[in-house]
C-alpha cells in the first residue's frame, strides 16, 4: 500500500467522483457523507505524504510499471506534498459548508467537486509537462461546472468569459508544449532539465519561444496582470463554496512557474536559465498596483475578496521574481496563509449576505445581522490575517518576503507592497463599517447560522492564528523547500539516476 501512496490523492477522488456522478440521483445525506469523508480521507493521505517528503528524499510512481523518462510518472518532493496538503484542507472547509445547502443548488456537486480536486492534484503530482496540460484540462472541465452550479444570469456570463480565455490558453498549452517536445526530444521535466545542459545553441531560441508561451499560459492560471481580468467577476459570482475552493486555482498557476522554470530552466540551463526571471518580477509589481487600485474601486464583498486574491498573487510572484531560496521560502509560508484565510473570507461574506437579506453582500446600508456580534468577530480577524497585520500569520509571510529582497529589489518592492498593504485596509475597514455599524435598515432577516457554515468559516480562518504559534516548524520545512527546489540534482538522481551518474562521471 505504501508505494501507492504517492498515486492516491487522484485516484481517491477520481473514483469517487465518478461514483457520484453515477449515483446523481441519490439522496442529499448520502451523498454528503460519500463527499466528506472521501475529502477527510484526501487529508489523511495528504499529512502521510508530507511526513514522507519531509525527509528531503524524491520518490516517483511510475504508472503501467513504464519507467522514466518514456512512462508516465508521478513524483513526490517536498513542493508537491505540501500543495497536495493546502489543498486537501481546504477543500474539507469547502465541502462541509456546501452541505450546509449550497450543494442542493444544483444537481451533481459532489460529483465534480471530487473530480475538481483530482485535477488539482495531478497538476502537483504529475512529472510531466503533456500530462500537466491533462490535468489542467481536467480540473478546468470540473471548474467549468461548478462556476454555474446553481444557474443565474451573472454566473453564465461570467462562465462563458472563464471558459473561452481558458480554451485560448488550453490551445496555447498544447502549442508550446510541442515546440518544446520538438526542440528537446522529451516531455518528461526531469529529462529535459538533462537535455538542456547538452542542447544544440541552434534551437536555443526554439526552446526560449516554447518557454515563454508556458508562461503566458501559467499568467493566465495564475492572474498575472494583463490576464487576470476574468477573475474577478467570475470569483464573484460563483456560490461560495466554490469560489473558495478556487482560492487555490491561482495557485496552480504559481506552482506552475515554480516548478517549470526552476526544474528545468534552472542555473544549469546556461543561457536559458532563469529567462522567467525579469517578466515575472516586474509583472507581479504591475499586478500589485493593478490589484490594489480594484481593492479600492470593490463595492461588492465577494469582488473585494476576488480583488485580494488578486493582492496575494502579486505578492507571491514577487517571491518568484526574486529567484532565490530565502525568497522562495518566504513566497510558500504566505501562500499557505492567503489560500486558507482568502477561502474562508469568501466563505465568510456567503454567511453575511445570507443575513442582509436583499443587499446581500453589496456595500450599502441593508438589514442588521442577527449574528452581528460573531460575524464582525471573524470578519475583524480574518481582515487582519489578510491585510498583513501583526499577530497574524500574514504579518510574518510578509516580513520574510520583504527581508529576503536585495537592496535594488526593495526599492520597488517595500513601498509597493505596503502600498497594497494599506489600500486593503482601507477598503476593508470601509467595508466592515459599512457592513456591522451602518447596517440598520428594517428588522433582522431570520436566517441562522449552521454548525456546518461555521466550521467551514473557523476551518480555514483559523489557520491564520494556527500558523502563527506553528511559524517555527512551518518556515523550516517551506526553507528546505526552497533549497530542494533551487536545484535539480535530487530530482535528477531519483528519476533518471543512469543521466546523474553519467554527469558525476
């Protein structure tokens, strides 16, 4: 059972995806009980395969038993563990507060929502950049549903606008990806991190061109600034369970880069190495700024939550941009942070909308809450967490990455940063004034707060204070992390030892 572990976090939610999708007539309970406890399964699985990770080995899973570089592999590193886990417990948030009623919106929810979850992590898992495209493919067909889950004018629009920007990238994917199969002979990243270091100067440039259109297609996964502009209104609309799960879909997009270019455009890649570097550094200050002025302009809760997402991928792209462990380390401690608390902040505004009646999540003056004194209780410690501010977990993913810059990086880096800082402070103490002081028109609206609505929203917020006392341990493993990243040799000596003992020779 233990060599299949590294395989189980897309086969588990895969079969019972499909089981889900076969059983879409069964009762509601039944279904739930499936949903969350194959979710629950998914995080048990997950904490075992960052107890193996941790101990800085790289291990594979080859599929058919077709060894690399020629099979299909999964591989299992200390980055991969860690996504797989961040998403696990995020989806279990997500999960139990849909079963709360926003899974009966419409029909077949468990269903995709576990294939969703597949997608996901096979995009972590995979060794491969043809079957990263796969699982890019998979996990945006499931999101393509569950973006209209439930039906409405606002979410078809913005589903179409989804929809056809992804297909654009899809296309784009597929076009690189055969120029660099074309170019270097394999798909397999392990293997053609060794090709390049042999690599006829004469396809330089074909590799170069197939490099660069990945990373437009990971900028449009992971919001980069100019391609960011569908998430907004798309996260906005989508039901809330959703919209958190998808707090972690830029995050696809993030990993892409890091594991692409560091794996097999790292030092070794001579003149191609690091050519990400200068287009992502400066896009991510471009995406700060951007994203800070719609932090301002958002009259919506849910616009100002997608609007933050927004913030944080700025923030972690700069981590990128700085290309260095230290820098790396702090980037992955303050992802962990913004896809948990930014997940539970759109879980939080479903909550308050709920309880306004017809203003629902707009900021304008609407019905008092009948929970009022609660939700402004998470509402002030989740604004805290994402803001940035002391004693929170944010606070402490902000201060690593703004100490790991050099001299010339802070000159760009610490007043734009604190800038977005400061513009979501202010938009969201606009908006909890607005939301908890101001709300006083009419009487209350009768809607109570489920036990399952308020385990997913303490779930996810409570990571931020969790993070907090565990920053020691957390910092250490994202450090060995970065190192394990920056370079190419483990990777290379555990999938492809006959090319590692050729380059020792």
């Amino acid at each position: 059972m233990i060599q299949h572990l590294i395989v189980l976090p897309i086969v588990l939610p895969l079969v019972v995806g499909v089981f889900l999708l076969r059983s879409r007539h069964g009762a509601s309970r039944y279904k739930r009980v499936i949903g969350v406890g194959a979710t629950t399964a998914l995080l048990v699985v997950a904490i075992s395969l960052v107890a193996k990770a941790s101990s800085g080995e790289v291990s594979y899973y080859a599929l058919g038993d077709w060894q690399p570089p020629f099979g299909i592999i999964m591989v299992l590193d200390r980055l991969s563990a860690l996504m797989v886990l961040i998403t696990s417990v995020l989806a279990l948030g997500c999960v139990v507060f849909a079963c709360a009623g926003d899974d009966e919106q419409g029909s077949n929810f468990h269903g995709l929502f576990q294939l969703q979850l597949m997608g996901i992590n096979g995009a972590f898992l995979t060794g491969d950049l043809f079957n990263l495209f796969v699982f890019f493919e998979v996990l945006l067909l499931a999101s393509y549903a569950l973006l209209m889950h439930g039906g409405g004018k606002a979410r078809i629009q913005a589903g179409l606008h989804y929809v056809v920007l992804n297909l654009a990238g899809s296309s784009l994917f597929l076009i690189a990806v055969g120029v660099l199969y074309g170019a270097t002979g394999t798909l397999n990243m392990t293997d053609m991190a060794v090709r390049l270091t042999e690599l006829d100067p004469e396809r330089a440039g074909l590799v170069s061109a197939g490099a660069l259109l990945l990373l437009v297609v990971f900028g449009l996964k992971g919001a980069i600034l100019p391609l960011y502009f569908w998430l907004p209104r798309a996260y906005a609309a989508a039901p809330a369970p959703v919209a958190a799960l998808f707090a972690i879909m830029t995050k696809v997009g993030i990993y892409a880069i890091l594991r692409v270019y560091h794996l097999v455009f790292g030092e070794h890649a001579g003149e191609l190495a690091a050519l990400e570097q200068p287009w992502v550094w400066w896009l991510s200050l471009a995406t700060l700024v951007a994203s800070a002025i719609g932090v301002l302009a958002a009259r919506d809760l849910r616009l100002l939550v997608s609007y933050l997402i927004l913030v944080s991928v700025g923030t972690l792209l700069a981590g990128i941009g700085m290309r260095t462990p230290q820098a790396t380390s702090a980037l992955l401690f303050y992802l962990i942070h913004t896809t948990l608390v930014t997940g539970g902040l759109f879980l939080l505004a479903e909550l308050i909308g709920l309880q306004r009646g017809k203003a629902s999540t707009r900021l304008v003056k609407g019905r008092p809450l009948q929970n009022a004194g609660l939700l402004a209780l998470l509402f002030f410690v989740g604004a805290i967490a994402v803001i940035g501010l002391p004693p929170l977990s944010g606070a402490i993913g902000k201060v690593l990455l703004l100490k790991s810059a050099s001299p010339a990086q802070q000159l760009w880096l610490w007043p734009i940063l604190l800038g977005a800082s400061l513009c979501a402070l202010v938009a969201l103490s606009r908006a909890g004034s607005t939301l908890f002081w101001r709300s006083h028109e009419g009487e209350p609206n009768r809607t109570p707060l489920t036990r399952r609505q308020l385990f997913g929203v303490l779930w996810l917020l409570g990571a931020s204070p969790i993070l907090m006392v565990l920053a020691g341990p957390v910092s250490d493993y994202t450090q060995a992390t970065a190192e394990q990243l920056s370079s190419p040799a483990p990777h290379i000596r555990a999938i492809l030892p006959e090319a590692a003992a050729g380059g020792d020779a």
